[in-house]
C-alpha cells in the first residue's frame, strides 16, 4: 500500500506544477493521459455497460471494493456530498462504482453497498481479466495482500475520474479533495459541455 500511495503521491505531485495558475479545475488534467479508455463490465442489475452508454453526462468513476475498511467508504460518503451539493445538477452526472474484488463482491452486495451512500449510484463488476483491463486503462494499480484475520485486503489506486459528456477522461481527483471543489468542477464541466 505504502509503495502505491508514494507512485500515486509522486504523479500526483508531479503532475500539479503551476496547476492553478493555468487550470480553472481543482483536480488534474489528465486528457492527455487515457484519451480512449473504456471498459466492458456488468452493473449490478446484469446489465451488460460501457463507458459509452453514459455519453451525455458527466461520469464520477472510482475503483475500489465492499470490504475496502477506509478509502472507500470515505470516498462514496463524499461524492454522495457531492451530488447534494449539484443539486439539480446531479440529474446529469452518473456514479460509477468498479469493483477490484470480483471474487468477494457478488450483485447483491455491491447494490446494497453503493445505494446506502446514494441510490443512483451504479456498481460494475467483471471476471478477474475484464476487471484487470478496466483497471489497467486508467491507470488503476491493486494488490492483494493477506490481513490479521486469515482474509485479505486490496492496496489500490484511490483517485476519482471525472469523464466528460462526450465520456472522455478528463481529470482525477485525489484521494480526500473536498466535495466543494468536486462540485465546482462538475459543474464546470457541465457548463463547457466537454
């Protein structure tokens, strides 16, 4: 976890220079980065999704997992902040949730998981290789790790991806960023129509 935390600490950094002198956006530009990602997985209804069948909206994408025991349920509990922040707004941005844990987090339990922090919010799930290829086209990192109790837990990258309307990858925001600042470039994105 310490390893993928500095890599990711270190891009993010990296990455941020004059960063707000140039940038009207809280989180980073990463368009250059992932121009044509997108992924083949089923949402928790077994409904066959691509990043494509949101076009139109602005998608919040973050992977993680149910038994995740932090970032997580952290990162969900804000962006739930964050779509009360949008108000009427939050009728254009689309959640979406990707599982790390195919194995563990079945239908069932990644929908109870997603809508007790908000309803709207959509879960993805694959098979180990689809997971891997979704993970692998932004970027993710994951690995699994025993812990004290005879289970295992996941390290994995926790930034949040912003798409745009056309659905192209446009910024990551870091683990932590307030929901202010994720509303306000929300709303900025919604408002340029990119």
């Amino acid at each position: 976890m310490r390893k993928i935390f500095l890599l990711f600490l270190t891009l993010l950094l990296s990455a941020c220079g004059d960063h707000e002198a140039t940038s009207p956006y809280h989180a980073i530009d990463i368009s250059w980065q992932h121009a044509h990602a997108d992924f083949r997985l089923t949402d928790s209804n077994r409904a066959p999704r691509m990043l494509s069948d949101f076009k139109g909206k602005v998608v919040v994408l973050f992977f993680g997992y149910t038994h995740c025991p932090e970032v997580c349920p952290t990162t969900l509990a804000d962006l739930a902040q964050t779509m009360r922040l949008l108000g009427n707004d939050a009728n254009r941005v689309q959640v979406l949730f990707v599982t790390l844990d195919p194995d563990r987090d079945k239908p069932e339990l990644l929908t109870n998981f997603v809508s007790s922090f908000n309803p709207a919010f959509l879960a993805l799930y694959g098979d180990p290789q689809s997971t891997a290829q979704a993970a692998s086209a932004f970027g993710v990192n994951y690995t699994k790790r025993p812990d004290q109790h005879g289970g295992y837990i996941l390290d994995h990258t926790d930034g949040i991806f912003l798409l745009g309307l056309r659905g192209t990858p446009l910024l990551l925001a870091p683990y932590g960023q307030p929901a202010e600042q994720m509303a306000h470039d929300i709303r900025l994105l919604l408002s340029i129509g990119r």
